[in-house]
C-alpha cells in the first residue's frame, strides 16, 4: 500500500469517527499514528538532502592535498629578523617574490639546521637534488588578475595578514584544496561553502576586492586596475 | 556603475592620491615610413597570434596596432602616400558624457573608461562576443577571436606573462600597453613614489618605431612631450568630427593627409 492511499485511509477514518471521539473522550485507537509515515518520511529525506548538500558534496567539490612540505611559520617567524619580507620580499623592479625559491631556503638550509623529521626530508628530496618544492599556491589567483603586491603593501600599508590570514602563525602546512573543476584554489571561493565570510581574509574572490576599494578609494576602480 | 564613473573624477590634477591623467599619443606621420615595426612589437607585446597567411583577412588575423595606407590618389608625378598607425583611439567623448563608442554599447561591461588613467580597457573573460563594440567603434580598432590563438611550437614559451591570452569568441584591442603602467607603478610604490616618470611608462609601439614617430605620455602633463606635441598646428584627430575626442593626435604637414584624416565633407571642414 502506497503512502498516499495510506494517508487518505486514515484521513477517512479518522474523519467518520471525528464526532464520537471528542464527544465521549475515548482514548485514540492503536493505527492512529499511521498519519506520521508521510511527515517522517519527508523529514528523512531532507535531513539526508541537507547532508548531502552541505556535509558530501563540498568532498566531491573540492579535491585535497597536502603540501610537499611540512613548514612552520611559527619556527621561521622566530629565526627571522624582518618579519614576513625576510623570505617574501620585493624585487628591485617592484615585483613582488611570492613563495621563495629554493635558492632562498638554501642560504639557511644547506645542512640540517634542527633535528625535524621534515627537514630531513626536504633536504634529502629537494635541497641535494637541487629540486624546487611543488608548493601548492593556496591564494594563487586567476590569470585574468593582476595583483600589485606593491600597491597594497608599500603604498596603502596594509598588514599581509588582512587578506592572507594569520598564516605567519601557523606551525603546519594546512592541506591545500581546490576546486575540480575550475583547479582554483578554495581559498579564492572561501572555505564556508555557502559563501559567507566573517573576516577579510575569509573570502579573495572580486567582490572581496571590489569591497575594499570602495570602502578606502570610494568607489570600485576601473576594470584594469585588476584585470590583465 | 555610471554613478561610478562620475566619482574621482575632475580637477584633480596634482592632487596626489586622487591624481587623474590621460594618457595619450601623438604620431608624426611625416616621419612614419610604414615599415610595421609598431604592428610587429604590439603582437609581440601582447600576444597577439599570428598564421602563415598573413594577407588582409579579418577572419583570421588580428592586429592591435594597424598601419593604414592612403594616397591623395593623384596620377604621377603628383601622386604622394602616407601611412596612417592606428592603435585604440581610448575615445573620451565630450563633457564627460561617457560617449566612448564602445563603452556605451557593451551589454557585458566588459569595457570601461578609466577616468583615472584615460584608458578603455577590455575584460576578455567577462566578454561574450557579441560584438556590438566593434559595429559602434567608428576606427575599426576592435577585432574578434574567431580561433583560438595558436603559437608555433614552442613559442608559447615566450609569451607575455603580463598580458591575458584571449580565446576564441572574444572581443580584444589595444589597451595603451597597460600592464607596462602597472608595472612601471609597482616599481615606484617600492621606490616610496606615487608618480610614474614619462620614460618608465612607454607603450611597445613607441619604443619600437625606428623613425620616432610615436610619442606617448600625459595629455595633460606639461613636462610630458606629447602635451606640446599635440598642440601643433598640424595635428589631428581621426574623424573629429564624430565628437569621439580621441588621444590619438596625427601630426602631418600635407594638407591632403590633415583632410583624409578627418573626413570632413564639403564645406564641413573648419580648417
């Protein structure tokens, strides 16, 4: 028996014996609770839509992995003299070096400096075979866009923290996620999946941009200020 | 977004931060010889692909920067040629009524006006090739991808990082060379400048023309060469009398050039 006929089964029941029942005050008859079925059903199914919606499909949205690398930043925060600009730090023609190259950690890691079970790898894997490390880029953005890192953190003196987080104080590599099908980083999207953000650095997509602009500029900028 | 547009803008010449400029080009067409050194530099420039045959076939050629041919069509000994370089004219239109041709007709904005720099630009990814912008552009300066580019083998090796590469259903065209301003601008913000010097922002056209023909600065900088440049008794805009205002300037002592240029008809001309 289908639920539908169920359901119209007990309506019609419930409905002939509508009028005695309130009159005399009888105890509601075993069978009863059949007009349950349909509400438990609908509530099964979406409790299990809603898992399904926010709890699997961000796993078969988004792909992981993690970093070549187990790096601190805390270790390196600590061993640095100039902050961030120690290792990430701008080129005489005003680029800017992003993630270092291998040549940089060399200047330090030749030989082991500490006795990190990561360290050893990465001087037995990258270091002696002269090989860079595959970094996966967690804010790499499209390549229609054009980010000045000079611009925001020379001339407006904002802290690299306001859109990159607080990565400085981080003591590993957080595994990198990214889209399947558009191979961004999640970190473009943010990691809420429906799109919220509570901070800065939560969100890097054009409205985040977009946003700030208008709050210090007044209003949102001509299209190639950041499009190439 | 034109609420947009009109903020920031005005007499803010000199005024730091808010500092407005326009950029612009003067050609000196007595001294083009038409060699297409521009059009080679710009493909260059801004990877702009090219084929085996390239004759005159819009379907499957695009130029940025485009070297015209015009007689005054006279028999010898009289007949004489000059050629016409013509990158994006950035039109401004009058009293700041948004009449860029292409600007106003765009349904994607995909293009806009930069009221700071004096620049049209073109956003190939919010594109969708429509192109009505290339029916409102009166100089035929925008082109459509009609294939996706293709380098010999290799050659993709040297593309210009700076510089999107456009895909098929595109609409594309000059953009001044603007990441050489971005470019030019990170290196003086790491120098503590805000302003970019004449000589570190100069578009690939420029630099390439062996005659000196193009000139390219600020408009409206006294110190820059073009803002004399363009103030010569000889120079003109192509068709002026659209109301376009380009910053495209053609200097040219022959007569007969100065009129072709401006396609005025009969007494519609004004000098």
């Amino acid at each position: 028996m289908s639920t539908t006929e169920e359901k119209e089964q007990t309506a019609g029941e419930q409905g002939g014996e509508h009028g005695p029942e309130e009159a005399t005050h009888e105890p509601v008859k075993p069978g009863a609770w059949r007009f349950l079925i349909p509400i438990v059903a609908f509530g099964a199914g979406f409790v299990s839509l809603l898992v399904l919606g926010w709890v699997i499909f961000p796993h078969l949205l988004y792909g992981e992995k993690q970093q070549p690398v187990d790096f601190s930043h805390v270790v390196h925060q600590e061993a640095v003299d100039e902050g961030c600009e120690s290792c990430h730090f701008f080129r005489e023609d005003g680029s800017f070096s992003g993630i270092p190259k291998l040549e940089n950690c060399v200047q330090c890691h030749e030989e082991p400096m500490g006795e990190s079970s990561e360290e050893a790898k990465f001087i037995a894997e990258y270091v002696e075979p002269g090989k860079e490390i595959p970094w996966h880029v967690y804010a790499r953005q499209p390549q229609c866009a054009f980010f000045s890192h000079a611009a925001h953190v020379k001339m407006a003196e904002l802290e690299c923290a306001k859109c990159h987080g607080p990565v400085g104080d981080s003591d590993h590599a957080r595994p990198y996620q990214y889209n399947r099908l558009t191979k961004y980083s999640r970190d473009i999207w943010g990691w809420n999946i429906a799109g919220f953000k509570k901070k800065t650095a939560d969100r890097m997509k054009m409205d985040d941009c977009a946003e700030c602009h208008e709050e210090s500029k007044g209003h949102k900028d001509a299209c190639f200020v950041c499009h190439k | 977004m034109k609420e947009v547009h009109h903020k920031g803008h005005g007499n803010e010449h000199h005024k730091g931060h808010g500092r407005t400029y326009k950029y612009g080009m003067v050609i000196d067409l007595d001294k083009c010889t038409g060699c297409g050194a521009c059009m080679v530099a710009c493909m260059a420039e801004n990877n702009l692909p090219f084929r085996k045959d390239n004759t005159n076939d819009r379907l499957t050629q695009n130029f940025w920067m485009r070297v015209y041919k015009i007689s005054n069509g006279r028999p010898f000994p009289d007949s004489e040629i000059c050629y016409i370089p013509r990158p994006c004219q950035h039109c401004e239109g009058y009293d700041h009524h948004h009449h860029t041709p292409c600007v106003s007709v765009c349904p994607a904005t995909a293009t806009d006006y930069s009221h700071e720099t004096g620049i049209v630009s073109q956003i190939y990814t919010r594109c969708f090739g429509c192109r009505y912008c290339m029916a409102a552009c009166p100089y035929h300066v925008r082109v459509f991808n009609w294939w996706d580019p293709k380098w010999p083998k290799g050659m993709n090796k040297y593309l210009n990082p700076d510089v999107s590469v456009r895909m098929r259903g595109v609409v594309e065209k000059c953009s001044f060379c603007y990441h050489r301003l971005q470019r030019a601008r990170n290196k003086a913000y790491v120098e503590g400048r805000r302003e970019v010097h004449e000589d570190e922002y100069q578009t690939a056209c420029t630099q390439a023309c062996p005659a000196g023909a193009v000139t390219f600065g600020d408009l409206i900088n006294p110190k820059h060469k073009v803002y004399k440049l363009k103030d010569s008794p000889y120079a003109f805009r192509l068709l002026e009398k659209l109301g376009t205002n380009p910053k495209v300037y053609y200097v040219s002592t022959k007569d007969w050039v100065r009129k072709a240029g401006k396609v005025f008809l009969g007494n519609e001309g004004r000098g």
